[in-house]
C-alpha cells in the first residue's frame, strides 16, 4: 500500500520537473545540448549549492523558491542522462516529441530504479531530512566531476550515469517530502 502511495507522489513530483521542462523546451529548444557533463554537473552543483545557502541562512533575496531549485536539479539530470546516450559532441537541435520521448524513458528508468531502492531500503528516505538530500546531491555532483576528472574512469564506483539517476531521485524525494 505505502509503494502505491509513493509510486503516486513520484509521479505527481515528476510530473511538476517535466512541465517545466516542456515549456523550457518550448522556449528555448534543447540549447542545453551545448552542454558537457561537466557543465550539467556544474548546473546542479550551483542549484544544490543555493538551496543549501538558503537553509543555512534562513533567507533569500531571488524569487525561485527551493522546489523550483530541486525541480532543475531534477530536470539537469534527466539532461546530464540524455546527453550521455547521445554524446555531448551532437549538438543539434532535436525535436520537441523525440526530447520528451528521452525525458520520459529517464524518467521511467529512475522510477524503477526507486522502486526496487525502496523494496530492499524500505523507504528509509521518509525519515532523512530535507538538508541530508541536499549533501547528498552535492556529494553526487562532486564524484560526478571526480569521474570526468578520470576520463570516465572507476576502479569500483558506479559510473556517472548511476549517479544522476540517485542526484534525480535524491531531488524527487524532497520534492514529495516538501508537500
């Protein structure tokens, strides 16, 4: 019953990234096919690295609120997985149906990925805090830079796709927790 809850809040969350994305999308095309991995990195890291400020301080002076900061985080990574499918040197525009078509085949893969996490974790994320997503993701980030820093390289991590999908799901746990 708590999967079915979940799966629900899941979809709801993402559901709010990918309206966003779509009209960024409608807005801008896919500009963000410039991007590196280490740029998409970068993206989050400064997105995390705000909301991480605006919970220490207790303030903020720019309009984004912190569920908009983890809907671009979630939305960078689904970003950072595509270009990594399709190679960060084709930089064409794609269009609109193919963009969401890989959007939402990221996001189906996280979902799954979640899943069977919470099958063997039992949703222990319930009881983390909003600022534990927050370290988590900016721990991502940094082993993300460590890997292209090692030309994609590990001896025994996982690789840079295994961690935007937990950076995803980090930033989609604590937009369901924020409700």
């Amino acid at each position: 019953m708590a999967q079915v809850n979940t799966d629900l809040q899941y979809d709801n969350a993402v559901n709010k990234c990918r309206e966003i994305f779509f009209k960024k999308t409608k807005d801008y095309g896919t500009s963000w096919r410039v991007y590196r991995t280490i740029s998409i990195a970068d993206q989050i890291y400064i997105k995390a690295k705000r909301i991480r400020n605006i919970q220490e301080k207790g303030t903020q002076k720019i309009d984004d609120d912190i569920e908009a900061e983890f809907c671009g985080i979630v939305n960078y990574a689904v970003i950072g997985l595509i270009q990594l499918d399709i190679h960060d040197d084709e930089m064409e525009e794609l269009p609109l149906d193919e963009t969401l078509n890989f959007y939402d085949e990221k996001i189906h893969a996280a979902k799954t990925l979640m899943q069977n996490k919470n099958h063997d974790y039992g949703e222990a994320w319930r009881e983390m805090s909003q600022q534990s997503f927050v370290d988590l993701i900016l721990v991502k980030v940094l082993r993300i830079k460590q890997i292209v820093q090692n030309e994609g390289k590990t001896l025994v991590s996982e690789g840079i796709d295994s961690n935007f999908y937990d950076i995803l799901n980090y930033a989609v746990f604590a937009l369901i927790l924020s409700e």
